[in-house]
C-alpha cells in the first residue's frame, strides 16, 4: 500500500462540535448582569464587542482586562476580584456602566465616553471629551445598539399578538444637545447593584 492510497482510507476525523454549555455561558452571564443592574442586555453586548470583541482572556496596553475591559483600580473599586472571570467581569462592568448612567442622568453618550475616557475627561470637557477614540467608541456602540433594537422592532412588528415595534424598547435617541438618551430607560430603584 502507498502513501497516497493509506491516506484515502483513513478517514480524518470531524471537528470537535462546540460545548453547548460554553455557548449559552455569555449569553446566561450577560442576562443576570442585565437583570442584576436593569440594564439593557443589548447594551450590555454592545459595550462587550466594542471593548473586548468578546474575548474573555483580552488585556489592553494599558491593563484592561476581561470582557468589559475593566481596568485594576475600577475592578477593585467595584470588589471584582479576578477581571479575567466572564461572570465577575460583566456583573462588575454592568455595574459600573449602570453608576455612569446615573451619574450622567441616563445620557448614554456621556457614561460610554466615562466608560472610556474615564469621568474625569467627561467632566473637565464637560462632555464627551475631544479624544478620537473616544468618540469613534461611543458612535460604535451606539450605532450597534440601535441597530440591534431595529432589528428587534422590525420582526415585532410582525408578531401574532400585534405588539407595536416601540414597546419594550430601550433604543438611544437622540435629545436636544445632540447626544443619546436611553429612551424607556427605567433606573433601578431598589438599590441593588448600585454600588454607589
């Protein structure tokens, strides 16, 4: 028997099929992180793909770590104590994300820019600050945010039960001084998770 004939024969073996568990991981994580800070999970998503491209394991230059790209001083602050943990990571990101919101009074562009540039910028620029990423960053995100909420509202619109596409719908609009609002934003009142 040749080389070439043994190779024909032996089969090659499938590819490892994905871990069920491991698919539903981010998916479960980010829905009690949503659920924990009532935060939108859409949002939650889209903060995770601008900041690590959903790479658990990703480290920044300048030491972000984990999902939500926490940095050391801002995972500690927040009692996170392994950043590289999905759960840990998004439930302290969300978290965090929901205290900006507050601070910022529910303006989205202003806490993304504090999630990025850090509230310091926001507040000496006394809005979004001047930075280029900073501000490809916070369009980034909300682009895909409302992106997913009209895909969202388009297949609602076609539901047996005739919802209307607005309901339930936590989509970014825009307010008079130009920057996004979370439209049907309702804060968390119990306390839980406000870490302030």
């Amino acid at each position: 028997m040749t080389f070439e004939e043994e190779e024909i024969v032996s089969p090659v073996p499938p590819a490892p099929a994905p871990n069920p568990a491991t698919v539903n991981t981010l998916d479960e994580v980010v829905s009690a992180a949503s659920s924990h800070n009532n935060i939108d999970r859409d949002l939650i998503l889209s903060v995770i793909r601008a900041e690590s491209g959903f790479n658990p394991s990703a480290v920044s230059p300048k030491g972000a770590q984990g999902l939500m790209q926490l940095m050391p001083e801002t995972a500690a602050q927040l009692g996170v104590q392994n950043a590289l943990d999905p759960a840990t990571n998004v439930e302290g990101g969300t978290r965090y994300l929901g205290q900006l919101l507050t601070r910022y009074h529910y303006d989205l562009s202003l806490a993304l820019a504090a999630y990025n540039a850090g509230p310091d910028r926001v507040e000496q620029y006394r809005g979004v600050p001047p930075y280029r990423e900073t501000r490809v960053y916070v369009a980034r995100i909300i682009r895909d945010f409302n992106r997913k909420k009209t895909a969202q509202r388009g297949s609602q619109t076609n539901l047996p039960d005739n919802r209307s596409a607005g309901q339930n719908s936590k989509a970014a609009t825009s307010s008079s001084t130009g920057h996004a609002k979370l439209a049907g934003f309702v804060p968390n009142t119990s306390g839980a998770g406000s870490g302030s």
